[in-house]
C-alpha cells in the first residue's frame, strides 16, 4: 500500500507531523504501507491545484483542509484550517473518522500524537523527543527569545535545516530519520552537518541584517527585508534584538511569493491584544492567535509593503 502524506513544508512541526502520523499508520493501520512526502506551502492562487493524488491512501498534516474524496486523513491545528465555509461544513459532516481539527493545540505534531494514543489506542513513547521538541518550537514555548536563537540544540538546528534549505530530498530524508533516530542522531548525519555549517554563518548575517532594516515604535517593530536573499529565517531573532516590542511584521520575497509575517512576542511581558490570524485573514493569509502570515505572488510586492503598513498601524494603535 502506498500512502502519500502532505505536509507543511520548510517548518519543523510540519516534518515532525508527517514522521509521527507515519509511525502511527504504520503501527496502527498497515506495517508495510510505503511512504511518499510531498511538501505543501501557503502561496497565492490555488494551495492545491498541481498536487497529485495517485496513492492508495493521501494524508494532509499541518496544512488547510482539502475536500478531495481522496484525501483520507487529515489533522490541522490553524485557527484558518479551511479555505472557506462550505470545507469547514464538509469536515463537520464527514464520519470517516480519519480528519481532526483542533486550533487549541501549539503543535500538530502533538495533535497527532494524542490522537493516535486517545483515538487509536497507539502510544508512541519512543517518539516523545520529537513531540516535545516540536511543540515547544512551534508554540514558541522558550523560557526566553536567547533560547529561541540559540542554536546549540540539535532540535534547533534541524530547525534551521528544515526551514531552510532548499534540497527536498534531504527534508524527507530527514522526515524518515525522525521516525527512528534521536534528534541528536538526525543532526549528526553527514547530510545535515554539511547542510547546517553554512546556515549557521548565514543566521549571523541574517541578525546583521534585521539590526540593520529593524524600525521598533509603539510596540510594533517592522523589518523589510524584501531587498535581501531571506526567505527563510529564524523569527525570534526580532525578540531577541528588541524585547521591548510586543508584535513583529516583516516583509520578504522569494521565488514563489511574497510574504507578509505577523508574530506576538511571548516574552514582552505585555499581553496579546489582537489576534494575528484573524487580522491576516482579511488578507487571504491566516494562521495561530499569535503568529500568523499573508502570502501574495511574487511580482506584488508593493501590495505586500502595503498590507504590512496597515497591519502595523492597527497593531501599534
């Protein structure tokens, strides 16, 4: 049996999702089902319009709901888990018993893990480092933004691996490791070494430059970062330079988007007075109440800068 899994690609809970539900398939489900990943990204126009859906079973794991008939499972933690109202009612009604959907929870990697414990009676203690570290990443669980930029762990530096480079073949490499090996292991493969040295000088360049483009007032600080090969970064390093600011809004382009991101500072010690997926929304973007990002065509920057003004300007009033 061949199962394809869909996940959210260039993000660490994402990888961790399509390793947790795969040992769970496999344990839970068929033990000798083959696996294929296929990373899915927020991007302007159709999110799912070239995807193929050619196996015997497709999963989508840390990503919006798609109402295919084929698409058997799907698990999503997003406040803006469904494109539009009529997905949300087709996810309501379905009975499969194979899609979930809760935004309370910080990781979709955890989400999955107690689904398959709670739902399916499969507990997966072996994989309790990987879900740790997931949710702790993804719900921006540090004790402080200096833990958040520090790269000593190896959770960190697959992070950074993951988020980054642009070898998919690795990525899912990394995806089968996860199922298997300790985090430790995983960083310490050859591939990943080699792959992570050159990140690591870039992350200081990239602070180089966000001490540079950052502009910090009213509790906003906004970072244009559209003239910069940086499209992949490590967003707590706005926290870490101005740990006064309570919100951050950076502007950025790559090959296949333009990209607003939006994020609440957990360790300001001011409190959250706007929920950041719901303010992206009205941009056709989404997200978490605390993190969020808008996602336009490549050639709209200016839009971009604009939407970015106006989400700064509602977020320092």
């Amino acid at each position: 049996m061949k199962v394809k899994v869909f996940y959210h690609d260039y993000c660490f809970d994402g990888a961790c999702s399509a390793a947790v539900f795969s040992c769970f398939y496999r344990r839970a489900i068929n033990p000798d089902a083959e696996f294929v990943y296929e990373g899915l990204l927020h991007r302007p126009g159709s999110l799912f319009g070239d995807i193929e859906l050619d196996a015997d079973e497709h999963a989508i794991l840390d990503f919006k709901f798609n109402p295919s008939e084929k698409i058997t499972w799907w698990f999503d933690h997003h406040q803006s888990g469904f494109l539009t109202i009529v997905d949300e009612a087709l996810f309501r009604s379905d009975t499969s018993g194979k899609k979930f959907f809760d935004p309370a929870y910080k990781s979709c990697t955890k989400f999955i893990a107690d689904i398959a414990r709670d739902t399916f009676g499969v507990a997966m203690p072996d994989l309790d480092e990987v879900v740790r570290w997931a949710d702790l990443i993804d719900g921006a669980q540090y004790d402080d933004a200096d833990s958040a930029v520090n790269l000593d762990h190896p959770a960190a530096q697959l992070t950074l691996v993951i988020s980054t480079t642009k070898d998919a073949a690795l990525r899912h490499r990394m995806i089968r490791e996860l199922q298997t090996k300790t985090l430790a292991e995983v960083a310490d493969d050859p591939e990943v070494r080699a792959a992570f040295a050159p990140l690591l000088a870039r992350q200081e360049r990239d602070i180089a430059i966000f001490r540079t483009e950052g502009h910090c007032s009213d509790g906003v600080v906004f970072f244009d970062l559209s003239e910069y090969d940086i499209e992949g970064y490590n967003k707590f390093i706005a926290y870490w330079l101005y740990p006064n600011a309570r919100y951050s809004v950076s502007v950025s382009r790559g090959s296949n988007r333009s990209k607003i991101s939006v994020g609440y500072n957990p360790w300001s010690g001011m409190e959250r007075a706007h929920n950041i997926a719901t303010i992206c929304e009205r941009y056709g973007g989404g997200g978490h109440p605390v993190v969020g990002a808008v996602s336009l065509a490549p050639g709209e920057l200016d839009r971009a800068k604009e939407i970015a003004a106006e989400i700064v300007r509602e977020l320092r009033s």
